[in-house]
C-alpha cells in the first residue's frame, strides 16, 4: 500500500512484516475457543532469483522478488497443519518438511508456484527441522523442539534421504550460564493467573525450550542456530553455536543471543532463519509475538544482519520495528538501512467515532501491539484520528490491525484437526481488511494516501509511504469491512517522519552487574525524551544487541553470559531524533 502512482516501487518496509497472514480457528485444551492470526518459525531462501517464505499455520507459502512485496500462494500438496515448515534447496531443487510426532514426509519441487511438491521420503519423527547442503554435497538434518532433550544432527543420503549414521546430539539449554535462555517475560517466571496457563507451566517447568535449529556455513565455520527461551515471551531470541563440521564439536558463540528484540512495539525474535540477496547483504527473518488470544498468536520480523571480520554473527534491531530500506546494493547494515524516519505519533492525542469498553483510542498510541483500540460497533464507517499536535513532515504511516473478539463473528469450521494440544483449522479466505487513510494539515482539508477498500487486498500491517513526504498533523483511518465483519481495531497507528525540535539530550548510564547474568542499568531521565535505546554486548565496539524501551529509566537486564564482561551505552531518542550515549563497561 503506497501513497504514490507506481505501488510496486517501495523501497521500505516495516516490520511486522505486511503479509496476509492466515485465521485459525483453535480450540485449546484447558481454554476456550479464540480465532487469530498466525505465522511464525518463517524459513526464508532464495530460488532461482525469488524468494520463498514458508510459515506455520499458513496453508501456503509467499514469493518475493525484492523482500519488499510479497505474494501468497495456497497450496493443497503440504501439510497445512503440521508446524515450523522448513524449505532449503538441494542438488537445484527445493525440499520441504515440518514437524509431526509421527514420521514427517519429505516433499521435493522444482517450480513452487506450479505446486509440483512431490512426496519423496516418509521420514521419520522429528520437530523443527532444517536442512543443509555443504559445498561437497553431503546432506544433513537437523531437529529439536524440548525442554529436555538436546538438539540433534544427523547426515542424510542425498538419494534416498535415508539416515547415513547415527544421530548426534548436539546443543542443549544451559540457562544457568546463559542469561537470555532463562524463561518468562523479561527473563522473569511468573505465577499463572489462567488454568491453561497453570498446564502449561506445569508442563514447561523451568527449563527454556531449545529448538528451530538453523545452520549457516560461512568462511570455513558451522554456525549451528537455536531458539530459546520460547515464543510467548518478549525474550524469545536466537543464540548460536560454532563449529569445525557440520555435527560439530560445537562451541557457544558468547556474543548471543545474535537475534533478540524485547522492547518496542512488537517483541520477540527468535526461531528464524538467515540468507543472502542477490546482492550478498545478510538478513535475519525471526518470530515476533503478540500472544494475547493465544500463546502462538505470532507475525514475522525480517532484519539486516550480517558476519563481521571476527566471525561474529549479529542481526541490526536498534529500532528493529522503524521503516528500514531494503538495499538494491550491498551495504552496510549498521549505517545503510534505517530510513532516518522517527516516530510522531507516541501518546499523541486521539480520538474516536467510538470505542469498546476497555479499548479506548489511546492504546493506539502506546506502542504496544499487544494493546488495542476497537470501535464500539462492527460496522464500516467507524474511525480512528490522531493529532500530532502540529504539523510535521510525515514520510510514513503504518496500521497495525487488532483482532478484537474475532470468534464470535467468524464461523465454527467443522474441518478442525487434532494437532497436539488444541483443535485447529484454517479460514482460507475470508473478508479483507479494508481502510482509507487520510492526512490534513488542518483538520478540516483531508489527502488520501491509500484506500484498499474493495481491492481485495489484506494488509493487517500497512505500511504506506508518502512520496514526497507531507506536512501534516492529523492522521485518520476509517473502516471499509473487516475480516468476518468484526469490528475495526488498531493497535498501532504509528506515523514516522521528521519532527523539526531538537534530539534529547545525552544520558550517561549507572550500570552494575548484580550477577553473572544480570546487571542492573540506570539513568536520570532526559527531558524532552520519549525513550531510550540500550545497546550492550562483550566488547566496546560490539554493542551488537538492543533494548528499545519507553517511558523507562532503568532496566534489568537478565540476558547476559557468565564468564564474560559487558560494555553498554543508553542512547536517548524523541520525535527529532536519537541521541547516542557514551559507551561504558558494566562493572
């Protein structure tokens, strides 16, 4: 969705990623029925110049050319239900599988969007699998999804996709040395306030799964990937290990978790997967999480990453849900891929044609996804504006949609699927999302900038740029039909652009390590700032991870490794810009 005459000509995105992602209806053990959307454990590879994307509960797979656009693609031939679907491409084809209690059939194809998988091999019992051919051909699989046992390799006959050894453990958790494996929201368990919470509890214990494996092979190294703690939590994160050989010995790489995004708007990033464009730039696509109507209420985050001249493995999520630009080059990641765009909108004053108790229009401006406005009525027409309070250059809006009591207004499917846990089946295609977006500079002469009302189009996480940028102070959306004709619910109208004050000031931070896997950061507030962005890792010049935070002055911050020292700097940032903070090592 563009606010220009050539719609395929963007070269931003925004994450969540903007995709039609599909409606399940789920019935859970101990819980009662929800409807919402899903995708997530997304595996990414290029193939014959396009990019594939598959994800779970998605009853398809998209294709992109550029990253930027993506097209969505049913397919009969896989299995819709089974979860982390996982395509690689081997000896010129490409291979899928995804994970069953039961044996787990292997389906090969040479053009995807002819739907051609063909059943080669029935396989056999494995969770979250991943394939990897080495530059010698020799193949191997990779699996695990457990709190208990460890994630295991094994080398496969190219032919017959037959096991050609003995499997081999590999990695397991060790959330006693490494900080970001403990479990719970922010590093912190917490008691369960809901009976299907408490079974789940029960059943997880303590310990963090470790699981969606990922292997990358660069420069003569392994780097082996896993996912931890798990994917309700803002924690969820990948780390990786290092090795000599496809199964290892593996050695744990001390700079993860590599992809980890707690804070802002949307949380999470773990269970991905990594590769390289046509241009040789690193990316890192990872699970994000909302999690409200269901622990596996997820999207698809998609970040720059990259290796760096000391083998360290590293994804940019310094305001990791801010347009980025997608390269038609190779670049830098660090320097070349924001937008330099900031957020106008957070706690801007707005208003509603009328809301639902409990959902108010402000908690379309918090920054929070997992918070939403909904109108007081399921009915096209009803709106959502907000007043930036003057007016400012406006270069980008993105709408994030809620779903809001979905269950009630979408049908009961009578095709539903026992898949370990809750019943399940898939809406195939039920009504789009319909808005119109408008600017004014006055609030009195309205612009469009998008309207998909009638087009068919499914855009739950609009991004639409405005080319040229615009002066504007006020922003409003209003609802064509909504998906089963329920009602019209924002999470985020978020509008990014230049504001025209002055950057914070700089903070200087009071860090301590409380122990081996905490330290304790604290700063005194910077006036005119809206929030801070903590970047830390093992070395002075290898701030590689971030924590976005808002309205904070301090931060716990549970996800560090023993053993090794910390360095971090707090950069103080507003609707004018960021404000980098000194660097400093956590004593």
């Amino acid at each position: 969705m563009l606010a220009d005459s050539s719609p395929r000509t963007a070269t931003v995105i925004c994450n969540p990623l903007d995709i039609p992602y599909r409606y399940q209806d789920v019935r859970p053990m101990g819980a009662e029925r929800t409807v919402h959307r899903e995708a997530a454990d997304p595996a990414i590879v290029r193939y014959q110049g396009r990019f594939y994307l598959f994800a779970s509960m998605s009853a398809g797979f998209w294709h992109s050319t550029d990253l930027l656009t993506w097209e969505y693609h049913a397919t009969p031939t896989l299995p819709v239900l089974d979860y982390a679907p996982h395509v690689r491409e081997i000896d010129g084809a490409l291979y899928f599988a995804a994970s069953r209690l039961s044996d787990s059939p292997v389906f090969r194809s040479e053009d995807p969007l002819v739907d051609d998988f063909t059943r080669v091999s029935e396989g056999f019992p494995f969770w979250d699998p991943n394939f990897f051919q080495d530059d010698d051909g020799a193949l191997y699989l990779y699996w695990g999804c457990s709190n208990k046992e460890p994630i295991t390799g094994v080398r496969l006959d190219p032919a017959t996709l037959e096991k050609a050894g003995e499997p081999v453990p590999l990695i397991s958790g060790a959330p006693d040395r490494h900080g970001w494996e403990r479990i719970g929201e922010n590093h912190v368990k917490a008691e369960p306030t809901t009976e299907r919470a408490r079974i789940i509890a029960q059943y997880l214990g303590d310990s963090p799964f470790v699981e969606g494996a990922w292997m990358t092979r660069h420069d003569g190294t392994y780097y082996l990937q896993y996912a931890a703690p798990g994917t309700e939590w803002n924690t969820y994160a990948n780390g990786y290990y290092t090795g000599p050989s496809p199964l290892g010995p593996f050695t744990y790489a001390p700079n993860s978790p590599f992809s980890s995004k707690p804070g802002g708007f949307a949380t999470g990033a773990g269970h991905g997967s990594t590769f390289q464009d046509e241009h040789g730039n690193w990316w890192h696509t990872a699970t994000m999480r909302i999690s409200v109507h269901h622990e596996f209420e997820r999207r698809v985050g998609l970040f720059p990453a990259g290796i760096d001249a000391d083998g360290v493995l590293f994804c940019n999520q310094n305001f990791g849900d801010y347009p980025m630009r997608v390269p038609d080059r190779r670049v830098d990641p660090w320097t070349e891929t924001s937008t330099g765009w900031m957020l106008q909108s957070f706690r801007a004053a707005t208003t509603a044609s009328s809301s639902a108790e409990g959902h108010g229009p402000e908690l379309a401006m918090n920054e929070d996804i997992r918070t939403w406005w909904t109108a007081g009525a399921a009915q096209p027409g009803e709106w959502l504006q907000t007043d930036l309070g003057e007016a400012r250059t406006v270069a980008a809006i993105q709408l994030n949609l809620a779903d809001h009591d979905v269950a009630r207004h979408a049908p009961e499917r009578d095709d539903v699927e026992d898949t370990g846990g809750a019943w399940r089946a898939i809406y195939r295609d039920p009504q789009p999302t319909e808005v119109l977006i408008e600017f004014s500079a006055d609030g009195q002469e309205w612009h469009t900038v998008s309207d998909n009302r009638g087009s068919g189009e499914d855009a739950p996480h609009a991004l639409v740029t405005l080319k040229p940028a615009r002066r504007a102070r006020f922003v409003r959306v209003t609802a064509g039909r909504m998906p089963f004709d329920g009602p019209f619910s924002v999470s985020g109208l978020r509008v990014f652009g230049t504001g025209h004050g002055a950057a914070p000031a700089a903070i200087t931070p009071r860090a301590a390590r409380v122990d081996d896997l905490t330290a304790r950061i604290e700063w005194d507030p910077s006036e005119s700032a809206h929030g801070y962005n903590v970047r830390y890792g093992i070395a002075a010049d290898k701030l590689y991870h971030s924590w976005l935070l808002y309205e904070q002055s301090a931060l716990d911050l549970r996800s560090l490794n023993a053993g090794h020292d910390y360095w971090v700097a707090v950069d103080s940032f507003n609707e004018n810009g960021i404000t980098p903070g000194p660097v400093l090592k956590i004593t």
